[in-house]
C-alpha cells in the first residue's frame, strides 16, 4: 500500500516539476500561438494551402515533441541520476521498478498539455482559414488534421521510452544526450535511405550486407517521422482502419519493450 501511495505522489511530483519549469510553461504558450504563425507560409502555397499548412502543423508537433523530450524530460531524469535524487527516492518504501513507472508516467502526462494546447490552436486556426480561404482548404481538414496529431504521439511515447532505457546504464546528462541524439538521428535518415534502396539501380551499388544491415537496425528503432499516415492524411487519402491500429500497436508495443528492458537494467544497476 505504501509503494502504490509513493508511486502516485511521485506520479503528482514529476508533474507538479515539470509545471514548475518556466521553460514549460512557455512552451505552452509558444505552441499556442505556432499554428497561428504557420499560416504565414502557408498562404504562399495558395493552390494548395490545406495541405501545405497540415503538413507544416505535423512538422510542428513532431518539432515540439522533441524539444519536450531533449530539454525537459531527459535533463529531469540526468538530475535524478547525478544529484542522486534516484536514490533519495529510493530510501521510502519504493521499488525501483515502481520509481522507473512514475516517473515515465509523469513524463508522459507531461506531453499532453502541450500536445492539447497544440491541437485545440491548430483546429481554431484550420477553421479560421477555412473561413478566409473558402474554396481552398476543405471543411473537413480538421478531422485530418486531428488524426494526424493524435497519431504523431504515438512514435514519441516510444522515444520516451528509449530515453528510459538509455538512463537506465547512462552516469548523466553527456551520456544520456549523445546516445538519445544518436538514435533520433538513425530513426529520421534510416526510412530515406532505405526508400532510396528501392530503386535498383542504387540497391545494385550498394553491398547486400549493408543493405541487410540497414534492414535490421530500422527494425529495432521506432518510425518517428510518421511519413506514410501524415501524407495520407494532409492529402486526405483513405487510411483503413487495421493501418492505424498496427501502427498504433507496433510503436506502442515498441514503447513496453524499451521500457521494461530499462526497468530490468535498472532494478540491477549499483547505484551507490
């Protein structure tokens, strides 16, 4: 009982931290006032100033993700390990696995302020340029644009997951950012590279071996770009239902993987 207790007010404390950090609050009122400015080049686009302002809103959301992750999650869980904070929590009656829980869903919670305050400006903003711009943004991109961002969230639960992992074996911040940094870099230039390897001419150039390893690294990362939905989705094209929920699933299940792998590190780990 009093390990449930502890995992909540933890739960309560990372966020009541996160809500402390003026970086945090003005995040929210930056991504409040984004969508708003994305307008701005969007409407050089006129022909097709839906579809350039949705994918420029994805492109935002995915921006903003990140900054959460590298700026305010991964500093938060480098303090807990080289101030020792870890430990102090560690002294209540509180399992490792049960500190390494709620601070992911604290960090976790911590996403959705922004993420709402995103959405709820992006739709106000769809429907503003409906109005002004008739004939050239559809009434219905809000529904497309929604999905869109509700389906970006997915892939960066997952990389907040790998961040756990990472900080599970790392000794601080330097540590924790080169490799968070690293695997960010591999899950945006793998799908290119990759797609590129489709055409034959190229794959003839490149060693089967190469190729072969390419395969298996982007097996083992995350798809953060999203691209294939967010494009069906800007261009409003169909997207059944079975495609979102094995991708859904697919980063989802990535997300309880990286994370129980950090867990059982850290449950091992020698923290004196």
């Amino acid at each position: 009982m009093n390990d449930q207790k502890t995992f909540v007010a933890l739960i309560f404390l990372t966020l009541q931290d996160l809500f402390g950090h003026r970086t945090y609050r003005l995040s929210i009122a930056a991504v409040l006032l984004l969508p708003w400015l994305l307008l701005i080049p969007s409407s050089l686009f006129l022909i097709d100033i839906g579809k350039v302002f949705l994918d420029m809103l994805f492109t935002g959301l995915h921006g903003w993700m990140v900054a959460y992750i590298f700026f305010i999650a991964a500093p938060m869980l480098a303090r807990d390990i080289e101030l020792g904070i870890a430990s102090i929590f560690l002294t209540l009656p509180m399992s490792r696995i049960s500190y390494f829980g709620a601070r992911l869903l604290g960090l976790m919670a911590g996403m959705f302020p922004l993420f709402m305050a995103y959405l709820i400006s992006s739709n106000l903003s769809i429907l503003w340029a409906g109005h002004v711009w008739q004939g050239y943004v559809a009434d219905s991109l809000w529904i497309s644009g929604s999905s869109g961002l509700c389906l970006i969230l997915p892939p960066y639960i997952a990389l907040l997951s790998v961040l756990f992992l990472i900080a599970s074996r790392a000794t601080g911040a330097a540590e924790i950012g080169v490799f968070l940094l690293g695997i960010w870099i591999l899950c945006w230039s793998l799908p290119p590279v990759l797609d590129a390897l489709q055409n034959p001419t190229v794959a003839a150039k490149t060693s089967p071996w190469l190729i072969d390893l390419l395969h298996f690294i982007h097996q083992l990362l995350p798809d953060l770009s999203s691209s294939d939905i967010s494009l069906r989705l800007a261009h409003q094209l169909p997207l059944s239902a079975s495609q979102v929920a094995g991708y859904c699933l697919q980063h989802l299940a990535y997300a309880g993987l990286a994370w129980g792998s950090g867990a059982w590190l850290f449950s091992r780990r020698d923290l004196a």
